[in-house]
C-alpha cells in the first residue's frame, strides 16, 4: 500500500515528502491511519544526527501520535478496525523481568528492542528498507505498530489533543505522579516550561501541590506556565537563593526539564532535606553533571525517568479522562496545526522555541 511520509534522508537537512510503501500487518500488528502526530525535541535531536536510536537513513521521525484503526493482523483481539487509539511510545511485552515486576517503561522484551532501534521492516522507499521512529514513524500517512501500543480513546476525543498524551504530557504529568510521587501539599520547582515542562506543570497541580514554581530564561513560557498553574515565576539566576526565598529551606520535588548538566545540579541543590530531583531532560551523554556531595547526607535523590515511567494502558486513558473532565488542558498546549507538507516549517518553529506544541494534523 503507497502512502506519502516525511523522510529524513540526511543529517541536518530538511525531511522530504515522499511516496512510500507500507506494508501489510503481520500478526499481532496493527496498521494505523495517522490523523494528528505533535512535533517533540526528540524528533529534532534526531535531524540533528544526536539520537542514538537513529542512525542509518533514510528514516520516518514522529511518534507523539493518534488514528483510527484501519486494519489488524492475525491475533489481535483488544482492537479492531474503525477504532480510536493513541499510539503509545512501548508496548510492553509482559513476560520480561522488568515487566513481571511493574516497570513496564523498562520492558526488555524483543519486539521492544527491535522497535527502538526503528522496528521491523514494514515501510519501504524505493525497494530500500526505511526505519521508523522507535518503531512508529507518525510523520506519515499510516503506522504499522504492535498492537500493545494501541490504546483505544473514546470516538468524540479530538485527535491533535489525544496525540499530545503519547509523549509529552505522559512525561511531564507521569514524572510528577510516578515517578516523584508528589503528595498533596507539596512543594515543587520546574525548570524549563516548554511542551513537557508545561505539563510537570500539570502533573503538579493534579498531585495537589501548593506552591509550584516554574522557572524559565523565556517571559512568554513563564506566562504560560502561570496560565497552566505554577503559583510563582522566575528567570534562573541562582535557583538555590530564588527558590529559598519562596520555600524556605527548598522544595519537596524539582524537575529539570532543560536536559542542561549545570542547570540539574542547581535544580538538585534547591530541594530541601529528603527532597527528590527528577531529571526530565536528557543531557547529553559523556557530559558529567557535578553535585555537592554535601547534600547527598541529607537524603535527597536524583533519579531519572523515561517517558514518565507511564503505563500505557493505564496512564493514557486516565489522563484522556481527565482531558474529557476539564481537569488537564490540551488545547492551550496547541499552537498551531500543519499539514504534513509544511513539516520543515513545523520543525523550525520548535526548533526556535516559539511554541509550545505544533501538531501535524492529516
């Protein structure tokens, strides 16, 4: 089946709108037709040549994506053509050792590894093999996925809003609720209130904190951040000083959302004794981050996440839900919605951080 799809042909250049070809899903797979895919920083790291999961080209980048169910292979029962789903970035395979002890975000699986590193073949350009982001490649018409990355949303949910639940708003609300756990009354610090720290944001005010600090080089993102909860604002100077002027002695919880090595260590150094620091960014790899040992003897932590550590089918339809119930804003994270044909304009407007999130709509 042809189909048209962004492909990133070489490193550093703009992706190119091609006629491809999709193949049929193959047991357990189900093919999916694309109707909104948001724009990430992970789909820029890998234009830029920086993702370690791509690297031989051509490849199809998106994966922050929701569709209808077009058509289902062999022994697949939890969906069926004509439904609504959100493509989930895993689909945990159940049986590993990670799985059997509840960290499906960590599933070692086969069929996991293989569609992190561009998954099986299933697209072609030309006769030539054609990968896929982590196994999706949503900048595209079509999808083949395994089906337990299939979540199915009610029929009436928007598609561009559903989509943003893929990525980055199950990192942002996830680390906030299961990864740093943060309770009712607590005190938390964001650093960094683009597309994902926006939704730390959220995450905050869902775990009922009290005071939400959001911090950012950019006016406009704090202002947004203030629309979407933070209860005090301010320009990174010194965070440790800024912060203890608001909480004295430091925040239950910071996030780091920059991926900036000197920005987490001072993100760590404003929490307070027993605090924890989630690292939200990535920085990138071979780059130390230094932190005062001092503060480790106060039990404070650092601890890392991916994709909010979400369990898909349990994480994204309860954040939909709360979607549906006005409780978590989708809508106000869209700037703007592009054609597939306009994905280089998409690309460069995030890449010049004048968004919050584009989506490519089909």
């Amino acid at each position: 089946m042809l189909m048209r799809a962004a492909v990133l042909t070489g490193f550093h250049e703009p992706m190119e709108i091609r006629e491809v070809e999709i193949a049929d899903p193959g047991p357990g797979e189900v093919r999916v037709r694309i109707k909104a895919s948001g724009v990430c920083g992970s789909d820029l790291k890998a234009i830029d040549g920086k993702s370690p999961v791509v690297s031989r080209l051509p490849f199809i980048l998106g994966h922050e994506s929701a569709g209808v169910v077009e058509s289902v292979g062999s022994g697949v029962t939890g969906v069926r053509p004509g439904d609504h789903v959100i493509i989930a970035m895993n689909g945990p395979c159940g049986r590993c050792r990670h799985c059997g002890a509840g960290r499906f975000h960590l599933c070692s699986g086969p069929a996991r590894m293989t569609a992190i590193m561009g998954g099986a073949p299933r697209v072609t350009l030309d006769g030539e093999e054609t990968r896929r982001f982590i196994g999706i490649g949503s900048f595209a018409e079509y999808a083949v996925v395994s089906e337990p990355m299939c979540v199915r949303i009610a029929p009436d949910a928007p598609f561009a809003a559903m989509s943003l639940l893929a990525c980055g708003v199950v990192t942002g609300v996830g680390a906030v609720l299961n990864v740093a756990r943060a309770a009712p009354g607590s005190t938390v610090l964001v650093v960094g209130c683009g597309g994902v720290g926006l939704n730390v944001v959220q995450g905050a005010v869902l775990a009922g904190a009290t005071t939400i600090i959001a911090a950012d080089v950019a006016d406009r993102k704090l202002k947004l951040a203030e629309r979407f909860g933070a209860t005090h604002t301010l320009v990174p100077s010194d965070l440790p000083r800024q912060v203890g002027e608001i909480v004295s002695g430091g925040v239950d919880h910071a996030f780091d959302v920059t991926g900036v090595p000197g920005v987490l260590a001072q993100a760590f150094a404003s929490t307070a004794p027993g605090g924890t620091t989630v690292m939200v960014g990535s920085p990138p790899a071979g780059h130390p981050v230094e932190l005062d040992p001092a503060l480790l003897f106060s039990s404070r932590r650092l601890v890392g996440t991916q994709g909010g550590d979400a369990r898909p089918h349990r994480d994204l339809p309860m954040l939909a839900a709360q979607y549906l119930r006005g409780r978590l804003d989708l809508d106000g994270l869209i700037t703007e919605r592009l054609p597939l044909d306009q994905i280089n304009e998409a690309v460069a407007h995030v890449r010049e951080g004048t968004v919050a999130r584009t989506v490519i709509v089909f």
